[in-house]
C-alpha cells in the first residue's frame, strides 16, 4: 500500500509516498504504499475457493476380434497366411501403432478428468457466491456513522490547500464517515519513519478540526514486510518492532488521533505481528488514540491460504482464527475486500457477503469492523473493473451484516481511495448505505 503512484492505488506493494492503490493485492493499495498495490487496503488483494474430488476411469479394454476373420492374425506370431501371424492383412507396425493409440486415448482421457476436478469445484463455488448474493438485506442494515476513507499521501506533504480540505468536508459532511486514513509514510524497512515524511501533518489535521471537528484523523503506516521475498520490512527482529513502536509515539506526538497500520504480505498465524500490537496498543491507548489495522481477507474454506500458499507462493488469505486473534488486539479492523479474483458482480457481492459473515462471526463487539469498499478503477488480474463496484460491495455487506449480526452498532464500510473515486462510486455509497 505504501508509496503507490497516485494513478494506482492497489492491496500490496511498496513505494514512493504518491498516491496509490491497494495489493498482491493488496489497498485499501499496497501495504508498502498508499494502499495502490496488489495486496494492501490497497492494497491490495477475494478469490474463488476450489474443492477437490476424485474420478477414475476404467482403462480401455482389448479389440474384440471376430473368429475367423481378416484381423484374426493379430494375435498371432511371426506373419503368417490365413490368420495365423501377425501379417495377416496387416502391415509389420499394425501391433505398435493399436499400441500407441491406447496409450492416446489414456492420455486424453486423463486430460479430460484433470480438467473436470480444477473446472468443476470452481464453477461449483462461483455458482454458490451467486446464490449468496440473492436476498433482499434486512432494514435497518445502514450506516452506523462509523465509516472510513484511505486519503493519499497529499494531503500532508503540501499539494493540498484548506480549500481543498473545505470541499473535503463538504464531500463527507452528510455521509456516515467518521476516520480519515491520511498516507502519511511508508515506514522504513528498519521500522523508523522520517518527520519529513509528514511534514504538513499538523497544518492539515488543524484544517480539518476547523472545517469538521467530528471527523478523526490517523495515520496511515505502512510498509512491504520480507515475507515473500529477501526484500522489506522484518518483523521477526526486535528493534524493527521496536522502531515502530517509536515512530508510533512520534506520529501521535504530532497530533493524529490514531495510527493505521497496513503491513503485507503479512501471512496467517504471524505472532510476532501480534506481539507488535500488543506493544503498539499500550502506546496508542496511554495517547487516548486509536490503533486500527487493514486486514487481509479470511479463508473462504477452511485451510485455503495453505493451499493457495503452497500453489502460488502468496498464502493471501488469513485462517478467520488468526483474524480473530488480531481483531480482538485493536480498536478498528478494515477487511482489504477487494482484488478478490471475481469475474462477475453477482460473485464479487455474494463473496462480500460470505467474508462480512466470517469476519462478525470473530470481531469482539467492542472493536470496529469495517469491511472495504473499492472507491478505484483498473482491470487487471485479481480485479475486474466491471464485477468490483461498489454498489455490488455494499449490498453485500448488507446481506453478510443481516444474516449474521443485523443489530451491530460497532460496524461500517471503507473507502478505498480518495484520489481514484468517481462520482459513481459516492452515489453507490450514498444511496446504498448511507440513505
């Protein structure tokens, strides 16, 4: 998520401090950038689960011969009239060429399953996403005036002036948006972040206060973690936790209300990711601020970020026990539920809704769940520009929230992001949540 280039905000990449999107992939961007990566909240980053199954098939039988016929040599021995060799009205490879056609037919036969066992379960689990996107939400599934929006790295390194934090607040001033995700890294890989990085934080979180003293503002830290490759952040290592610890206190010091962590790919079960937010809830609860943190989606089946790890190199997904374990670790939890491998809207909206369920069925009810929204636009693998809309994302959090936890107060919806939001995706926000 962090330092994404401004035109595109992804689920998890690292970078400059431009704008981004989330990584793999993945926003709210890129964990190392302003979320405009593949896997971060940019990041940046759902995807179909597969099932498996077995098929068998019965292994072409022998030529049924008529007796007395032409093809009665085959059987035979070293070629002799009157079907008693193999030269019986055949020529001397007619032995190996039937061979090589059995073996042909094998060989396609066990294509066709090895076909059937990878199409069939995906079909199977598109087919289900389609059908958990059909049902009308219960009333009252709105907003709870506990919404969020990323905001690119320029509203705190100067490109922004108080005109444009006016409009700002005119933008959001009749919406149920409440925290303002301001990029103000990308952490170093050390854990240490440089004051210049923010350097018009205060000026900017002043005009806010001014123009909209309901809205907080928290900074958005972030940064690509060396989990998948030799490269970026290492959390195993003591002084690293311990450097963002620091730049935490320094970064509240400067006057934000709360810190916003995005670090991936940050893979399931981590505990020394755990360990920093016990340490990083200290600090922040002794400030009187928030600590808040993107998340990574939840196995849509039961063990998928091992099998997708161990296919592709990218576990993606956390096991819903580990998203519980850090939910219940910090004040706000934002599900990155975008670049999610959907082809169609209906699937995209019917896995929102799944993951909104998995993700109530974890969040103690004293911390924010937010589920994301994607406010950015690009076509690529991982997401399609016409089945991730927003209006999709939001009815189906309509529906995982009726189904599973209708009555929550303590729940909403994130932008992901402010630079690549179109007036289509605040209208499909507005009429579809916010009412």
């Amino acid at each position: 998520m962090e330092g994404q280039p401004e035109t595109g905000p992804r689920a998890a990449t690292a970078g400059a401090t431009a704008e981004p999107v989330v990584a793999d992939g993945s926003a709210a961007g890129g964990a190392a950038g302003e979320r405009g990566t593949g896997d971060g909240p940019g990041a940046g980053a759902a995807v179909t689960a597969e099932a498996s199954g077995e098929a068998t098939v019965e292994a072409p039988g022998e030529p049924v011969v008529a007796e007395g016929s032409d093809l009665g040599g085959a059987r035979g021995g070293a070629g002799g009239a009157g079907g008693s060799g193999p030269g019986a009205g055949e020529g001397p490879g007619a032995g190996e060429a039937r061979r090589r056609g059995r073996r042909g037919r094998r060989v396609r036969r066990a294509a066709l399953v090895l076909v059937l066992l990878l199409v069939v379960p995906v079909l199977a689990a598109q087919a289900a996403l389609r059908v958990n996107y059909l049902g009308d939400p219960a009333d009252g599934t709105y907003t709870r005036g506990k919404d969020a929006i990323w905001l690119g790295h320029a509203w705190v390194d100067g490109r922004k002036t108080d005109a444009d934090v006016k409009a700002l607040a005119d933008r959001l001033g009749d919406t149920g948006i409440r925290d303002l995700y301001v990029h103000a890294g990308p952490l170093e890989h050390d854990g240490t972040l440089p004051a210049s990085a923010y350097a018009g934080a205060r000026g900017f979180i002043a005009a806010v206060h001014r123009e909209a003293p309901k809205l907080r503002v928290q900074a958005w830290l972030g940064d690509v973690l060396a989990s998948e490759s030799p490269h970026g952040m290492r959390l195993e290592r003591a002084r690293t936790r311990a450097a963002v610890v620091r730049s935490t206190r320094e970064i509240l010091a400067a006057g934000f209300q709360g810190a916003h962590f995005d670090l991936e790919p940050l893979h399931s079960g981590d505990g020394d990711y755990l360990g920093l937010l016990d340490d990083l809830r200290a600090v922040t609860r002794a400030h009187g601020a928030q600590l808040s943190v993107a998340a990574h989606q939840i196995d849509p089946v039961p063990g998928f970020h091992s099998f997708w790890g161990a296919t592709t190199g990218h576990p993606k997904w956390w096991s819903q026990k580990f998203f519980g374990q850090v939910a219940r670790r910090v004040d706000q939890i934002a599900v990155m539920s975008y670049d999610t491998l959907q082809p169609l809207e209906s699937t995209y909206g019917g896995y929102v809704a799944q993951q909104t369920s998995l993700a109530l069925e974890v969040t103690p009810d004293s911390t924010d769940l937010l589920m994301g929204l994607p406010f950015y636009h690009e076509n690529r693998f991982g997401h399609w520009n016409h089945a991730e809309t927003v209006a999709a994302a939001v009815r189906g959090v309509r529906l995982g929230l009726s189904r599973t936890d209708a009555g929550r107060e303590n729940f909403g919806v994130a932008a992901y992001v402010d630079f690549a939001a179109t007036e289509q995706d605040w209208t499909s926000y507005e009429k579809g949540w916010v009412r």
